[in-house]
C-alpha cells in the first residue's frame, strides 16, 4: 500500500471519489437534460481517465489534437471527436491511424482540407465522420453560417467521409458573469441552429449539434439546443472553473511537494514551481497543511508563506490545488490516482506536453 | 537536406548562428571579467545544447534539480552545479547517480540535508561539493550570512563532501529598472562576500562565490565579486529578456506552426497555443510572415490577426517568437537546430516536463 504522501515530488494527485462524483454529476445533468456528454480530454490527457468518464456515461471523449486523439485510440477509446480542424498530411496520416482504432469525427471549415482528409481515408479504406464546424462569435476557427451548406454538399459528394453534424465552440463565453453568460450561450446556439436550418433547407441530414464548455455547460444544458456536450475540464475541477462559477462539483486534481528549505519560521519553499503547477490564471491554493498559503511560484519553487500555521521543516508534504488543471496536468507524465490518500492507480499522461 | 518549413508544427526551432552567438558573447564578457561561465540549462533543458555552450567556454552546467542534473549527466555534461536545495532519500540517490558520472557540487541551507548527502556520498563511496546557499533578499531559499560558517564547519566534519564555496541567486533583482537593478545586484553580492568573509574568518576555505541571471548578468560581470556566473537563460534570448535589458544578444528560439483555419482575411488560427508557447510573461511576437501579429492565445490556438500583410490560407507556416524560453521549451520534446533555414540536428529536451 502506497500513501501519496510518500510520493516522490512534484507529484500529480487524482482524488477518486472526488472524479467519480464530478463524472457522475455531469453524466447524471445530461442524462436528465437528453443531451450525449462528450466530455473533453484536453485537460486530463489520460486514457485511463476517460475510461472512467466513459464507465460513468459518456458516450466517448473529445479531443484538441489528432496526437491527442491517437493517444485516447491506443488506450482503448473506442469513439472520438477532435473538435478541432485537422490541417497537413503528416496529421492527416496520423487521422487514418485513429481512424484504423475507434470511430473518429473530425471538425472542418475549409473545402480543401475535407477534400483531403476525404482522399486520405478513401485510400486507406477507413471513414471518417465530419463535423462542420460553425464560428459562433469566438472568432478563431469555423465558418459563418451560411457558409455551411456548401460544406455539407462537399462532404455528400466524397467518398469515405460522412455528415455528422454541426459544432461551434463558445470558448468567449467562459468567463463571462452568469448572465450574460446564459444570453451569449443561447447566443451560440441559436447560430448553430440556424446553420442547422440552412443545411437541412438545402437536404442535408444530421444529428450532432456539438458545443459547450465547462464553464458553461450548466447553461447549454437548460437550453436543450445541442445534442452533444463536449465539457470534461470539470470533471478534475480547479480554481479556475470555481471562479467561472460551476457548481456542483469537489475539486479532484492536486499537486504534492515537499519543502526543500525553511530557513525562516514564517516562510518555506516547496519543490513545484510554474514547471509544476502551470501558471497564467493565478496562484494555487493550499489545501494542506492548514495555515499557510502559495505567495510566489518562482520556476521551482512553491514561495509559501505562513498564516497561522505550524512551521514547516525541510521534508514536509504540502498540498496544492492547482488554478488551471489544463495548464497543470500537460507537464507532468503520471496522475496517481487515490482515495482517501491511498494510491490506487498510476494512469500514465500518455498526451503530455506540446502535441502535435 | 530539411528545411525547418517542412517540420511537422508545432516545431521548436533554434538559431545555431544567433545560439553560438550569444553563447560565445557571454563567454567572453565572463572571460575579460576573469569570471567563469557556467550557464543555467533550466531553459534549454537540452544536453546537446549544453555540449555547445561548454565548448563556447561554458565551465560547465548549472541545473535545477536533480532529474535535469541526470539528463545533462546521461547527455555526457562532465560538471554539474545544481543550484538548489535537494531534499529527500530518493532524489539524494539521484545525486548519487549523477556524481558517479560527473563532478557535481549542490547547494545547501539545512544541516540535516548535508549530514543525509554525506552519508549517501559515503556509503557509495561518491564525493559531492556543496556550494552553501546564502539569501541575498530573494527570501526563498538560503540562509543568512551569520549561519554559514556554521554549515561550513558541519561539512568540514563530514566524509564524501566538500565544501567549494558560497551561492546566492539574486531573483528579486531581474526585473528592475537598470539602476536599481545594478545596487541590487551589488547588495547581493556584498551579502555573498560578508557571508564569505565570516566563513573564513573561521578558517574555511574555498574558491567559488556563485551567482547571476541573465537579467543581472552584465552588472555581475562589472562588480566582479563573485567568482562563478550561473545565468545561461540569454543563450537561447527572448522577448522577457529584451524586457530586461539583455543587450547584444540574439533571438535564437523560435516556434514554427500553420494555419489551420483562415475563413476570414483579417484573421488566421495558428496551431500553437498556450500549451505550445507557454504563457505567463506576454503573448509571442511573429517573426514570419511580416504584417501578422499575435493577438492572442487559446490552449492549441495561436490567434492571428492581420496588420498589413497578405492574407494567408491553411496549412502557411508562421514563425513565433515565444515571449519567454523558460516557459516554453519544457512543453517540447525536440530542439531543432538549424542554420538559415536548414536543418542541421535534432536536440532532445531530455528535461522536459514537471522534473523531479
């Protein structure tokens, strides 16, 4: 029996209960709300845990890249969305690959590359399902509306690629207050659903209509616009997502140092810096030991401070909640996964760093 | 022969000429100071690289920790500074493994941590010089300068270790104005000498009174107090270091990405995001093509916005300038070195990641 706290540090921590309760809670809101959860594996990157978002109800896993999407196929996820456009041969090639070991669907915005990708898998022999991917105001990828049509004809004309359905994702949505988050949410629906319109006016058939963040997800979910909710951050919860509002759920990932040098009784410096926490939504949190706080991350340093507790000797285990588990996760390799500080489970980070 | 513009992106380029530029700019300024050169490897994390500093003057390599040291051993990097606190029987047998590779020294600050290095130098029949940390007001690690002789006296006691000399990284100073920035860095170092002259006041002695950053570096040369210069970040430039005032170096890091969505002309999507550039000191500037600037970052997404250039399609590289090397090299895997263009070698990140 292994106890987290004899880890070596950093060490990236999964709590169980808390992951299956979040899992739970967004499977059980999108059961009850008729729509499929596609929950993002953007922030986790780990194939044992979309496994177990998989066993809590969804019906397959989101993904940013095909490197990403590659790594989720070779740990035995059978169903996957890369909501993102895949551009170039070699990532195209690396599609076919997936392709060979799940059902795959891809984002498209551009005639050329569903050309593409449509003449890669012909001439594999595999099929890939397509999703168009519509801008809804985020501004970064996807096409107008009216611009779809067209889309969904290419697609109706090439072999070996299929109309799935639409998506757009609200990524300028997340951080807005709650009501005007709601608005902006109907907002983006409503854009999809008229590109929906358009596509259907003109003879395409479909049934995905795809979208949603963790930070919104609440809201997708009441309006009952989409089919498929793509949110997963939430599921390891952070500070971040509490600051965007998501209710519900119990913060899952932590991050385990020791201090390395306490010269001084009201201060000390644990071993995770921003190489270990990630860094650009704000400071982590303290969950142990009770009485002090995260002040600075240098490069590899936890700058802590005392504020009321004990002090701390070289050695000592502290407990962090990162801000930003997306920011977090992708620098290290293993999140061990634990109860009640029991390790359980080493689940391998297979889509760390920068993916391609 | 490949061209960097067939990479597959995201691709991390490095500039051998601007490299070996600045390289050989640092070691001779550290030369005509009669100060040895031993650059921090925290950013490149790379030894190949490493080799090429050492054979621009380097003396050797500073690390961060003890999983960098053992890459940069394993990479066959000779002599080794790690410039922190290692605390902890696991990675004091990662110290172990590195000094019977190479010449290592270690920083220390805690009395117990020295007496657990000896004993594991002494049982493997290693030896390890240790460099006695002094806080020159960054208030992080060190300690004062009246508890050194103590820890000089503890080493002088103990088997399998030695004592080389004194450090202090003087963090707190980097991001000043010049002015302030020159006093601070001669405050630094008049605490390293203090602490030095009580140490020898009581009889021990040693030859390396160890310091700067890239940020400080110039003033550090011209005070000439310390003996050994650690600063290695400038080696590779940056916009966060231009933000410092680094002069007379080149920008030899760079990241290669492609459009991957261009449905508007005013605006393109770049596949390197956050999670490929890093992030926390600024956004990156684009080198190529001229007339296009980086307006923002999402995780994957680089977002391109026009500014007098030509429109640009899907599958156009772009070359980025991360605005902080720190930042961003850990999140690769793969330095590619080349010369105008032209690739001459692929470097390991052997470091990359949340190291131990």
């Amino acid at each position: 029996m292994t106890l987290v706290w004899e880890l070596e540090t950093p060490a990236l921590l999964v709590d169980l209960d808390a992951l299956d309760h979040n899992a739970g809670l967004m499977a059980q809101r999108s059961t009850d709300a008729g729509i499929a959860w596609r929950p993002h594996v953007k922030a986790c990157k780990s194939p044992a845990m979309a496994q177990r978002l998989i066993a809590a109800g969804a019906v397959g896993v989101t993904c940013a890249k095909s490197a990403e999407a590659l790594a989720m196929a070779h740990g035995g996820v059978s169903d996957i969305l890369i909501a993102n456009e895949v551009v170039g041969a070699d990532k195209i090639e690396r599609l076919i690959e997936v392709a060979k070991l799940a059902t795959l669907c891809v984002a498209v915005d551009d005639a050329d590359n569903v050309r593409e990708i449509a003449a890669a898998a012909d001439a594999a022999g595999v099929q890939i399902d397509l999703l168009v991917d519509i801008d809804v105001n985020l501004h970064r990828c996807g096409v107008d509306p009216e611009v779809a049509p067209a889309l969904c004809a290419l697609i109706a004309d090439l072999p070996a690629v299929r109309l799935r359905g639409l998506m757009g994702y609200e990524g300028h949505v997340m951080g807005l207050p709650d009501e005007e988050k709601e608005r902006e949410t109907a907002a983006s629906a409503a854009i999809i659903a008229r590109a929906a319109d358009l596509c259907r006016a003109d003879g395409h058939e479909f049934d995905v209509l795809s979208g949603g963040g963790s930070g919104n997800y609440r809201y997708v979910l009441e309006q009952g616009v989409l089919t498929e909710l793509q949110a997963g951050g939430a599921a390891l919860m952070d500070l971040t997502y509490e600051a965007m509002g998501v209710d519900g759920h119990r913060r899952a990932l932590s991050l385990l140092c020791q201090v390395v040098s306490a010269t001084h009784p009201d201060r000390a410096a644990g071993d995770a810096g921003w190489k270990a926490t990630g860094r650009h939504t704000g400071m982590p949190l303290v969950a142990q030991p009770l009485g002090w706080e995260c002040v600075g991350l240098s490069a590899e340093h936890t700058h802590l401070a005392r504020n009321g507790g004990e002090s701390l000797s070289i050695g000592d285990r502290v407990e962090l909640v990162p801000h930003y588990s997306d920011s977090t996760v992708l620098l290290h390799r293993t999140l061990h996964a634990h109860r009640d500080g029991v390790v359980e489970d080493a689940w391998a980070i297979s889509g760390s760093g920068a993916l391609q």
